[in-house]
C-alpha cells in the first residue's frame, strides 16, 4: 500500500503540493492502526510542502527545514517518520539526538589536529556529500557547548541547503534553561527559528497513556523480597533457567561488565549501567546484541544523583529506540522515580516511556 504511495510520488516528479501523508494517514486511520486526530492532520500539511521540495528533482534554492515540537506521547516522531520514509531520496538518515550529539563528538576527537572552524566545515561536507535529508528525533540540546557546536555546524548545513528536521519537546527559546551565556545559546536558537519552521502539535491526548493495558507485568517495585524473586524468575523463564554467568561486552575499547547473558537476554543492574561513565554509544551498543534488558534495582533518583538519571534517561531512550524489552525493579513506581534535579522536565518523556515500554503494543512489536 505505503509503496504505491511512495512511487507514484516519484514518479510524479511535480512542484505542486500533493497529498501523500494526509492519504497515508487517513489509510492508517482506515486500518485503525491509529485514532484521528486533527492535530495531527495540521502538522502533515507542512510537513508535505517540505517533503514536496525534496522529492521534486529540480533543485529549491531554499530548502525549508522543520522543527516540531510539543509534548510528549503526541505523535511527533511517528509524523515525522511517517515524512522521513515517504522522502524519495536515498541521501537520508534519520538519528536520535543523543546519537548525532556522539558522533560529532567523536568526529571531532578524531580530527584533534585540526581547529574547530576546519573540524566543523569538514563534518558538514562529509554530511553533505551523503545526505540531502537529516533528520534528529527528540533534540533537547541542554549544554551552553553543545549549543555552541551546533550553531556553528547547522550554520553551514543550512548554508549547503540541507534539509533538517527536529521533534522536540520544547520550543527553541525555552531549550535552555541554564542562567549563564545566555546570549551564546540565542545566538543557536535565532538561527534554529531564521531557517526551521517552527510547528507545535498540542494534540491533548498521549497517545502512550493509551497504550496502558498491559497483560503481563515487566516492572516491578518497590524493592522488596518479592522484587528480587520477580527479577530471577522473570530471567530463569525467559531463558530456560540458564546460569547466572558474569557476562561482559565490549564498546569503544571499554568491557561494559554484565551480571548474566543467555543469547540475547540480559541480566543487569542499575550500578552497572548507570553508575559508571557510560554513555549513547555503549548503550546502543547493548541494544546491537540484546533483544531483553532485565534490569534490578533501580533507585529513586534525586539532585545528587543527576548524572545517573541522566544516563538513565540515555539508556532508555535506546532501548526504546530499538524497541528492546525491558524487564526492570525500581524502588517507586516510573511517575515518582525522578522528581526533583536537573533535567527532571525531560525525564517527563523517559517516564512516558518506561509506561508505554510496558504496554502490549510494544511488548509485541518487533527488535529493531
Ligand atoms: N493518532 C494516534 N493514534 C494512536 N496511536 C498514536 C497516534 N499518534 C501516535 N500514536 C502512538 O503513540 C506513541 C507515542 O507517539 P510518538 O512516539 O510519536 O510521540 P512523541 O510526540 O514523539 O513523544 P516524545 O515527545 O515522548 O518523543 C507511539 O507508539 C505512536 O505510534
Ligand atoms: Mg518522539
């Protein structure tokens, strides 16, 4: 169905708006695959105009990027997925942000010999020799240097007229809500709003809510007796009651040290993923080899135990993001694990989540 869609698109090869995601959508809709929503509707209308530019073959001499924001479980990312794979140009990637954050990052430690301007030009031509579509699901830049980095490297993306699209769970100006150089982060999001439309989807429904009506329980608290006979039976039946073998992985040169593995199941804990200075890449690395995550023991988190939540927030982004299984103990229940600390407005979204993570829907749906 998508299919046909898509090559009549191509084939078309026309300026003018057509109405490919709205037809999609409402085939979703006929499927009740989804609910309607009208919300959502608005959203693909501009959605469609950028799309219609990428996938016309004569060249626009400004691309217009997109950037969506709103709150979080209101179907953002599926929208802009839907846009992502209805673009007909091989020269497309799609990354979550805490992914594209690391491997600039890492680019640039490689490339220590040159200076900043030299690094930054040299990545964008890189992007630009394999992309025309860059897509960065869930951007919530937080740090004044990240800003920084960004406002230089997006300067010469917009400049090579690459198209960018964002979801975001806030409006640019209300990214950071750190105090100090204020002025060098406007400087990021003036040139985020100079070259992005700006679109919010205030859809007064989340989705992932709905998704509640779980069969069987994958999280347990509090941290009783009872969570740690949850924790082994959950591992002993998933894997034909296989030893409990340290097991270890390995990423970036670093042994990440596992509590058990059978195939791709692991066994785990919150000391041993989130205490140490692990980050995105080791964490994507894990979902590369695992299909379940059973995790023990994890705290309620507070101020002192930012980095932690932090971490934990990256850890369940990619497991999510790769639809793995997670089986987890906590000593509260997912609304209550963080309240009170920095980066507690976005672990809103690690919240949703963790709920829909233990929905049917997504208990069913396949690894990716
Ligand atoms: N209209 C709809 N009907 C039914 N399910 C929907 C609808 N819109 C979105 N969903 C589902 O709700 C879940 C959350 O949607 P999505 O991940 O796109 O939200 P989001 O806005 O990106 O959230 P976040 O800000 O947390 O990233 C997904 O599983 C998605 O498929
Ligand atoms: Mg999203």
């Amino acid at each position: 169905m998508l299919k046909r869609y898509f090559r009549k698109v191509s084939q078309a090869n026309k300026p003018q708006q057509t109405h490919l995601l709205k037809d999609i959508y409402h085939q979703w809709v006929a499927e009740q695959r989804i609910q309607f929503d009208t919300t959502q509707l608005e959203i693909l209308e501009h959605l469609q105009i950028t799309l219609d530019q990428l996938n016309t073959k004569k060249p626009v001499p400004k691309q217009q990027s997109l950037y969506l924001y709103g709150d979080v479980g209101r179907g953002k990312s599926m929208l802009m997925q839907l846009f992502y794979e209805a673009c007909s140009s091989p020269q497309k990637k799609r990354f979550h942000y805490s992914q594209f954050m690391s491997e600039l990052h890492a680019y640039a430690h490689a490339s220590a010999q040159l200076n900043k301007t030299e690094i930054i030009t040299a990545y964008a031509n890189q992007l630009n020799s394999e992309l025309q579509l860059l897509f960065i699901d869930e951007f919530y830049v937080t740090d004044i240097a990240d800003a920084m980095l960004l406002e230089r490297l997006f300067t010469r993306l917009f400049e090579l007229n690459i198209t960018i699209v964002m979801t975001s769970n806030r409006h640019p100006n209300d990214l950071y809500q750190g105090g100090i150089q204020k002025a060098q982060f406007a400087k990021f999001t003036d040139l985020l709003q100079h070259n992005a439309k700006i679109l919010t989807l205030n859809s007064d429904k989340d989705y992932r809510l709905s998704y509640l009506k779980s069969a069987q329980q994958v999280f347990y608290s509090p941290l009783d007796a009872g969570a740690d006979e949850f924790i082994r039976h959950s591992y002993h039946q998933l894997t034909d009651d296989a030893p409990l073998k340290p097991h270890s992985i390995k990423s970036l040169g670093r042994t990440i040290a596992l509590t058990a593995a059978y195939q791709d199941i692991v066994l785990t804990d919150f000391n041993e993923l989130c205490e140490q200075p692990l980050g995105s890449y080791d964490y994507i690395e894990m979902t590369k080899q695992f299909k379940v995550v059973i995790m023990a023991n994890i705290p309620k988190l507070s101020y002192e135990k930012r980095n932690q939540a932090k971490r934990f927030m990256t850890l369940i982004d990619a497991l999510y993001e790769h639809n793995v299984k997670l089986i987890c103990s906590a000593e509260t229940p997912v609304e209550d694990l963080y309240v009170d600390g920095d980066g507690v407005f976005e672990f809103k979204r690690t919240v949703s989540r963790l709920i829909e993570m233990q929905a049917q829907n997504y208990l069913d749906s396949g690894h990716n």
